[in-house]
C-alpha cells in the first residue's frame, strides 16, 4: 500500500462548480499534512497547510480527518485558473521527510 | 529574485555521460532536498541535506552523488547516465527541517538521456 494515495483523477469540471479532492495516508504518526498545486511543466507550490481544526482561504477549504486518516481539499466557484495537478503531502518527523501523493489532475472547462 | 535556481533548466545528453545539476537558495533556508518527477509525474523525493549534512537517501543509486558545499547551494552529480535517468529533477529547500514547513522548488532541470 502507498503511504499516501490520490485519487489520479482525472476531473473535468465546468467553471463555477464544486469538485473535492481525497487523500488517504497510510502512517498514524503522521503530523503535518499539505496541499501542493502543480501546473503544467512547472514547480509545485503550496496551495495551503491543512489544520486539525479544517481551514479556509478563500475558495479553498483543507479538512483533516485523524480517525480515517485522510485529507481533503474542496474548491469551490471553479475557474479556468485552477486546472492544475494538485499533490497531497504528509510529513512525520520519525521518517524524516515528507511524503507526495502521486496528485489528482483537475480540468476546469467554460 | 529568485527563491530557488537550478542550472541547467534543460539538459539533453548521451548514455553513459557524466553530467552536473546546480541549485542555491537564497532564502536563507537550513534544508534543501532533490527530487525526481518521472514521465508519469510522480514526484519521489532522492536526497536531503539539512546544514550541509546527508540526511536522506532514499534508494537512490550510487551513481547519483550530491554534494552540499554550503547550506544555499545543494549540486547533483550523475555518473554514467541511463535512458531511465530522463526525467524532470526538482530541487526545493525549506525553513528547518522537513516536517512542518513549506518546501520552495526550483524551476525544474528537464534532463533527456538519448
């Protein structure tokens, strides 16, 4: 089993929808958890830290789910703008680095 | 400015050459990793250095060797390349350590063995 898993997508979506992204992760140590955004032939970059309360930034909202042992990312108001590949990352100290999911590839259409 | 450079953006080169990648970071930042991003875009983590020491290997073959000068410079050296060394190789650094902050990436080294 992968420790972290994305569902690969991928996910055509019209502008203005709704779409959620899981991650699972498979280490119950597990401490700090992320959301990456990669565009095409271009660097990831962090699209936000998700918090054990859940967070928001703006039409981004990040949930976390120790139990189940999953992370979860919902966009809202979809634009042509956020078609991208977005990484799910874990990190646990113990194993001293962070982990990447393999990404979810969303597609925005007008 | 730039946070993260890595030279060459682009490499093309034969089996069986010998071939360097650069970064530097001036962000100040204690760590500083090399990843591998294949065909597929599975981004897998190689190495990381934090203050200039090895702190992960993951698997990698030893005909990869990193060499961490100083803490803002983290160079990729690769003996006697293979076709399934073709791949984008990202490096990125990060505040202190690996687990709670965010990791800045290069631009990326597209490296093409024919």
């Amino acid at each position: 089993r992968k420790e972290v898993e994305q569902d690969p997508g991928p996910f055509n979506v019209p502008e203005g929808a709704t779409v959620a992204f899981n991650c699972t992760y498979s280490n119950s140590a597990s401490q700090s958890f992320f959301w990456y955004r990669q565009d095409c032939r271009k660097e990831p970059k962090l699209l936000m830290s998700v918090y054990s309360s859940g967070n928001e930034d703006g039409r981004f909202t990040a949930q976390l789910n120790r139990a189940s042992q999953y992370i979860s990312l919902l966009i809202r108001d979809s634009k042509l703008s956020d078609s991208a590949t977005y990484l799910c990352v874990v990190s646990y100290t113990n194993a001293g680095k962070s982990t990447f999911g393999d990404g979810t590839t969303l597609t925005v259409k007008p | 400015d730039t946070a993260v450079s890595q030279t060459p953006k682009y490499l093309v080169t034969q089996m069986e050459n010998d071939k360097s990648i650069k970064c530097e970071q001036n962000l100040g930042h204690d760590t500083m990793y090399w990843y591998k991003q294949d065909s597929k875009k599975f981004l897998k983590i190689m190495f990381s250095y934090n203050n200039k020491e090895l702190i992960i290997n993951e698997t990698v073959p030893n005909r990869f060797s990193p060499k961490s000068p100083d803490k803002a410079h983290l160079n990729l050296h690769i003996n006697s390349l293979e076709l399934g060394d073709s791949a984008v190789y990202f490096c990125a650094s990060s505040q202190r350590g690996w687990d709670a902050y965010e990791q800045y990436f290069g631009p990326g080294t597209r490296l093409t063995v024919t």
